[in-house]
C-alpha cells in the first residue's frame, strides 16, 4: 500500500490572488486591506474584506435625511454600491484610514478609526471624504478576520466641503 499526502497540510492561499492583499490573520489586516483595495478600486479584494453576515450602519445626519435608503444594507448591497463607485472614480484615489483605538471581546475585534479619502469622479467632480468608523471585525473558523459591522459616524472637527463614507456611499446605491 503506498501512502498519499492528500491529507497533508498545506499553506493557505491567497483568496483574491492579487496585489494589494494579505490574508487577514488580525483585524489590523482588513483594515489595510479595505484601504488597499479601496485605493486599488479592486472590487474582488474589496469584497473579500466582508463577512457573510455584514452590515452597514451610517452616520446619523445622512440616515436622517433618507433613513430608506440605508434599510438593510448588507454585504450583498455593499458590493454592488462599491462596483458602481468603482467604476465612476478615477484611477488612485488617496486613501488614509487611521486606527485610533482597539478592542477586544472574544473573537471580535473593534477597530476605532478616522478616515480620510480624496478622490475625482469620472465626471471631472473632486471630493473630500472625511469622519470616523467603527469596524467590528470577528475571527471565523478558518482563522481569519472578516468585516462584521461598519457603523460610520460624523468627524470631530468637519473638513469644510467633504462628505462621510455614508453620503459617499449613498450617492452609488441603486
């Protein structure tokens, strides 16, 4: 009888098999990749980042003032708004999302963190994206991390002429 290795170990692969990726064995990892991909404007890599079971929260002033469009927002409803985002931004936005605070319970990370993003539609408009975000992230059985919950919420100190990740988002949803 010959011995097989079919039940050998093998090195986890790289589930987007592109640049700009690295497989989220901490939350800090998802973080990085979301900026990367964002940046990127790689929406395989984007998608990648969410866990099954996602969801969107957003800032309360923008929920205010179309409370409907923000219902049910789930990872389903995340990349298609990101798909049509996507392809309306022009190559390289500039993307910094800084992690001001963690904290852990469990298999969930929280992630504390500000966010600041310049970019330029393909319609030749500039926009500044500025606010804070807390990503919930949970560690699944296959060792990574995943974005559970995005809940996004208004800046401390408003950059004159920007928008929150929600508006953003709000203006790509179909």
């Amino acid at each position: 009888m010959v011995a097989c290795d079919m039940f050998k170990l093998r090195t986890r692969e790289n589930p987007a098999n592109s640049p700009g990726w690295t497989l989220p064995d901490s939350a800090q990892v998802v973080i990085s990749n979301l900026r990367n991909s964002f940046q990127d404007l790689n929406i395989v890599n984007y998608s990648n980042n969410f866990d099954e079971q996602f969801t969107f929260i957003p800032d309360s002033l923008t929920y205010s003032r179309n409370p409907d469009l923000f219902n049910n927002w789930d990872k389903d409803v995340e990349v298609q708004t990101a798909t049509l985002m996507f392809s309306q931004i022009r190559s390289n936005p500039e993307v910094d999302i800084t992690i001001t605070n963690a904290d852990t319970t469990g298999d969930t990370v929280n992630l504390f963190c500000n966010y600041y993003i310049s970019l330029n539609l393909q319609n030749g408009e500039a926009l500044q994206v500025a606010g804070k975000s807390l990503f919930e992230t949970i560690l699944r059985d296959d060792g990574l991390y995943y974005l559970l919950k995005w809940t996004d919420f208004l800046p401390d100190t408003v950059v004159p002429g920007s928008i929150t990740w929600s508006e953003l988002k709000g203006r790509f949803k179909q």
